[in-house]
C-alpha cells in the first residue's frame, strides 16, 4: 500500500466513529488518505479530526471556488488510486446506484475512473430492504467492491446484518482491491482449524487440527490479491496478517459466519469441522457423583461443504478437503461426489506420516478433470501452488 492514495468518503451513519480508526491503519501501511465528508458525514465525525488523522485538508463541498478554478471534484476522483465509501448508508448506496451527482461525494463517485469499494452500514431493516437488495445488486454488476457489512448488535438496538464491517477488514479488502495479482477484486471464504463442541462451560470434544494448512492458504490466496474471510476454529497457529478473521467455536456458529460472509467467488473449507456435537450438553459444570460418568448423547454437525456446494449463494468454486487414513483416493473421490463441490484435495493423515500438526502435506487433488497427485511438499508450498489453482480457475 506504500505510496497508494485513497479517496475515503465518509457517510452519514453512526459507524462512521470508527472511520478514524481506519484512517490510521490505512496511513500506517504508508498509503495516503484524501477524506471527503458528506453533509449526513459531518454530524457524526467533525473535518477536524478527520484532517488531523489524515494529514489533509477535509473536501465537503462542491461548491468550493478554490478548489473548482482547477475543477476539483475531477482532480480529486482522479487523482485517487481507489476510493472508499465507509460507511455506505442506504441513502449513499441509492444515489451510487442512481448516478446521481448532487453533492461532492456522489459526484466523485460518477466521475471516477478507479475502483470502487464499498463498506455498507445501516439498520438491519433498511439492508434487508428490496430496494436496498436491487441497489446492491446494481452496484455489484457495475464492478463495485464490498466489504461487509457484519452481522451482530446495532446502534439502535436491534439485531442482525447491517453493522459495518471492522476497520481491519475494511483494510484488508483495500489491500486486496489494490492489489495487481491475478485474484484482485475476488472474494474467498477459508475455514481452518478444528472446532470445539461443549459438553459443559469448561469441557469440550475437539480434534488435533492445528490450522496450520487453512492459515498457509489463507495467506497465499492474499498474496494473490484475493479478498480473504478467514473463519477459523480455536486453531494452534495464529491467522494470518491481511485477511478479515472470523473467529468460531462450534460448527454451528462456523456455518452461520461462512453464510455470513458470503457472497463469494470460492470457497476453501480446509477446518477439521466436528462431526458431532453433544446434544445433551450442560449449562453448568458435571460433578463427579455416585451416579457414575455421565453418558453424552451426540447430534449431528451441519455439513458446511455439503452445504455451501448446494447453497443458492454457491461460490463459483468449492474446494473440500479430506484427510483420510486409509483408501484415501477411494474415500475422496466418493466424498467430493456425495458433497457436491469442484475439487477435493485429499491426503492421508495416518500418524506415520507426521501431517496433522506437521509442517508438510503431501495432496492429490482430484476434480472434473481427473486425479493429480503432489509431491510431499511443506504446507507453505502446497498452498501456494493451490492459491495459483484457484487463481487459474476463476480467470
Ligand atoms: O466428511 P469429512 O469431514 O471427511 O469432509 C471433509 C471436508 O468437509 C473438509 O473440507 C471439511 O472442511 C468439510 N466439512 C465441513 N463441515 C462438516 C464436516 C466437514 O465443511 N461438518
């Protein structure tokens, strides 16, 4: 980002609080903000401080003489190696969709020539409004940039969609549409890492997945650009710089946040996923008693693989993965049919073969086009050669 300018609109909505914060994240990777406040902007972040984090004066007016002499609102959208709406209100979101151009931040928009990336925020009423739905969709068929929005508590005290997303996974998507790889501007969901399913608050049933394959992928495929939604499990290795981190326990809540994150261009579901959760789970601590040890009746899991491979919102492309411990090519290939999605990257987690929690991995990727084994390769490598797959695939 060093060197790169931002143009950063700010809207008027309430999580344009956090604005500053994204500016000094985006300064702090070297890039330069040029801010321009909507009338709605200013009521909720003062030109003050957005001049002083940005190190620039604030544009809030078309009407600016000075700055129209040189005919500013074209300089300024120009001048730009990308703009950023943060928040989009619904209002924003309209007008963009609209064309409008009756104030400097919708004039800019109209007079662009760079991409676009949007970071929508409204009450969850007005995101899940048709109209909302029909300006989103045009936006997006007009090549604008998403991020978000989240899901959880908003300002006016309801719950749902419609929470801007946070200001490092705003950045991360500005990382990645100003990246020049071969996967700018596409969107990827990664799960990793196990889950945890409780038997009671202190106890759990998890597995040795250590993340560490899900993490390597995860940071490849934003080396090539690529927007990430990492959704990882309680994993042992930390998740990687650059991408937005989602983080989960059960399956259930890693299947709601893979939902959450969607739409997407493709999916990697690399998680250890727990087939199993206990059904008859405690709200408080099991003591040990003359009854004896408790017996723990299991249900089953959702299917994130089976599920996102079948969903309307489908990515264009589903990687699946299977660690098997024996007739691996056999169990993966009826896996990758009976789970519906494009490729399977199978490998054999045996304990002789020091995979699950090691530093290597040897994978045969098996698709429509047939059945390709790797060399044993480290983890790093594997998922670089998948990064540049997946690149190749949706080109
Ligand atoms: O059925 P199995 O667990 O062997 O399938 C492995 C693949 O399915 C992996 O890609 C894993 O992430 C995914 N999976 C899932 N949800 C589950 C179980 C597995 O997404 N509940």
């Amino acid at each position: 980002m060093q060197g790169r300018r931002i143009l950063l609109i700010v809207g008027g909505g309430i999580a344009a609080f956090k604005i500053p914060a994204l500016v000094r994240l985006i300064r702090a990777e070297g890039a330069a903000v040029t801010p321009v406040l909507t009338a709605a902007g200013s009521q909720f972040v003062t030109p003050m401080t957005l001049s002083v984090l940005a190190g620039e004066p604030v544009h809030d007016t078309l009407w600016d003489q000075g700055a129209e002499a040189e005919i500013g609102h074209i300089q300024l959208s120009r001048r730009a190696d990308l703009v950023v709406v943060a928040p989009a209100t619904a209002d924003l979101m309209a007008r963009m969709a609209q064309g409008a151009a009756n104030d400097l931040a919708s004039t800019l928009l109209l007079a662009t020539d760079k991409r676009v990336l949007i970071a929508p925020a409204m009450n969850v009423r007005m995101w899940d409004h048709p109209a909302t739905r029909r300006n989103l969709a045009a936006l997006r068929d007009d090549g604008i940039l998403t991020v978000g929005p989240d899901e959880g508590d908003m300002a006016c005290g309801e719950y749902g969609p419609g929470r801007m997303a946070e200001p490092e996974a705003i950045l991360a998507a500005i990382r990645a549409a100003l990246s020049d790889g071969p996967l700018a501007g596409r969107h990827v969901v990664v799960t990793s890492g196990p889950t945890h399913e409780p038997i009671d608050p202190v106890r759990y049933i998890a597995n040795r997945s250590s993340g560490a394959q899900g993490t390597a992928i995860a940071a490849a495929l934003r080396d090539l650009g690529a927007r990430v939604s990492f959704v990882t499990g309680p994993a042992a290795v930390p998740p990687p710089q650059g991408v937005a981190v989602i983080r989960v326990e059960t399956a259930q809540q890693m299947r709601d946040a893979v939902e959450a994150a969607l739409p997407a261009d493709a999916a990697v579901m690399t998680a250890a996923v727990a087939d199993w959760r206990v059904e008859n789970g405690s709200a408080e601590k099991i003591k040990k008693g003359p009854d004896g040890p408790p017996s723990l009746r299991m249900a089953e899991n959702p299917d994130i693989l089976a599920w996102i491979s079948r969903a309307p919102a489908r990515p264009r492309l589903v990687v699946g993965f299977a660690a098997e411990t024996t007739d691996v090519l056999a169990h993966a290939t009826a896996k990758r049919l009976r789970k519906g999605c494009d490729w399977i990257v199978a490998n054999d987690v045996s304990p002789g073969t020091g995979i699950m929690g090691g530093t290597e991995n040897a994978v045969t990727i098996i698709s429509d086009a047939g059945v390709e084994s790797w060399p044993r390769l480290t983890k790093t490598e594997v998922a670089a050669r998948l990064a540049a797959r997946i690149a190749e695939a949706l080109r």
